[in-house]
C-alpha cells in the first residue's frame, strides 16, 4: 500500500530516452511480437506479452473514465485528447523493469538519439541540469510513454488506484500542458505554474526538502524537475477537487494538504476557478 504517491524516478530517466523515438503523428505502441493492445478514444495502451489480460483491461478501464470522466461515452476534451495522440505518446503495463528496458528498445532508435546528441551539443545542453529544455523540444515532436508496474495497480475500488496517477500524468503532460501551453504548459510562469509556486511558498526550480511553514504543497524528490513538480502538482489539485483524495489526508500530507474540494476552494481558490473553467473540460 503506498502512503506518498510519486513518479518513479526512472519515469523521468525514461523520458530521456523515449523522447527521441522517430513515431508516426499517431498514438502508436512500437512493434514488438505479441505486444498486447487496446485503444481509448485513439490513446494506445500496450502490454508486454507477459502481462495479463486483466492488467491491460484495467488500464483501460482507467484512461476510459478519464478521458470521458463525465462518461457520456465521448471524450471530454478533444482538442487534448488530439494533441496527445498526434505526438504518439502512449501508456504502458508492465510486469517489471526488465520488461521497461525491452519496450524501451523498440520505442526509439538511434537515429533520432544522434539527433539529441547534435542538438545538445549545439545548445550546450547536459541532462542532468537541462532535462526540462530537453524534453520540451523532443518531446511534442516525438512523443513519451508513462506506464504502471502490475504490482501497483488496485483493482479494490475501495483504495487507492496508482494507474489513475499514471494516466492522468499521461493526459495532462502530453495533452493538456501540450494544448494550452500558456495555461498548462510544464515551465516557469505559465498559470498552472504561477498557482505551483503560490502553493510552494515561492519559485523553486528543485524540489526543496524543506519549504515555508504556510506551504500547501511540499513535493521533496529532489530528482523532479520543474516540469515534474508542475505534473505532480496538477495531478494533485485534479483528483482533490474530485474528491478522489478525501479519506487519504494523512496518507498524502507530507506531499499535499488541500485534499478536498472543501479545502481547495478555501486556501486555494484561483486554483479551484483555473481548474473548472467549462473551456478546458475537466469538470463536467
């Protein structure tokens, strides 16, 4: 049972290298024999072939009520359901990190690794102090993956469900923050960002061990990026005004306080009017 849920950090060593993947314009799982796959609303879902059915159906199952959280059975929001697709990002299941390493195999190439390397080296770039440049130029040309571990994923509907947290990375990293950049985008002064900081008791690019006393976030993996912290953050702010997070308060409170509607609209309401503007579609 995990009381702090987090992106892994290998999630975020996978995006250096999934980044650069020649794709197609289309959410596409890479061709590996007898991958498993299913589709929701056009977002791809692969499973390694040793994954269990039910695995992959459960993902399923999630991104569906994501994507169509009203479930009327049509996406919420097209045009971030497009952007995310038409990158060729998809979500994926695995068994272990054996299986992240093959699927990584086949999800980029080489070519388009001297493709970093030239243009890194151009700008100067390192990964450890520029990741977030980095990604944000390969990763809407070439897409990412996120994926979930089976032994993290909770079929129980009574407790919390990693493979919510996942998904809706997927959706709001490679969707959201990709269609309204200004708004979503996973840099410095965009407004999700602008609320981040408020909510941290100032700008912080690393994630800092310790933050001021009135802080309402306090994200402390300090191999998170800017861009990490502002998917974290989203992801937190979405499902609390859900009222997804109301019985984990004190599973979460080392990371999050506002864990309720109630308390969103009270301490943070900028965040709450930003979120459920009926333009952007994530309350309906």
């Amino acid at each position: 049972m995990l009381t702090k849920v987090v992106l892994r950090p290998t999630i975020y060593v996978v995006f250096f290298l999934l980044i650069f993947v020649v794709k197609p314009a289309i959410s596409k799982c890479p061709n590996i024999k007898d991958i498993k796959i299913v589709k929701s609303f056009g977002i791809e879902i692969c499973a390694m072939p040793n994954v269990a059915d039910k695995y992959l159906n459960h993902a399923k199952k999630i991104m569906d009520k994501l994507v169509d959280y009203n479930n009327d059975g049509e996406v919420d929001n097209q045009k971030v359901i497009d952007k995310l697709i038409s990158t060729g990002s998809v979500f994926a299941v695995f068994r272990n990190s054996k299986d992240e390493r093959n699927f990584e195999k086949y999800f980029y190439s080489d070519e388009v690794m001297e493709e970093m390397k030239d243009i890194m080296e151009q700008n100067g770039w390192d990964f450890e102090s520029d990741e977030d440049k980095i990604t944000s130029v390969f990763e809407p040309k070439y897409g990412t993956f996120l994926s979930v571990f089976t032994e993290e994923m909770n079929f129980n509907i009574k407790d919390w469900d990693p493979t919510i947290e996942e998904a809706l990375h997927l959706i709001t990293h490679m969707g959201y923050a990709q269609a309204y950049p200004n708004i979503f985008g996973q840099q410095r002064n965009s407004k999700i960002a602008k609320l981040m900081d408020e909510a941290r008791g100032g700008y912080f690019e690393k994630a800092q061990l310790r933050y001021p006393s009135d802080a309402y976030y306090t994200h402390d993996d300090v191999t998170c990026t800017y861009s990490c912290q502002i998917t974290e953050f989203t992801y937190w702010a979405i499902t609390s005004l859900r009222g997804q997070q109301a019985d984990r308060g004190k599973a979460i409170s080392d990371e999050w306080q506002l864990n309720t509607p109630e308390k969103i609209r009270s301490k943070a309401p900028k965040l709450e009017k930003l979120l459920t503007k009926d333009e952007y579609k994530i309350f309906l």
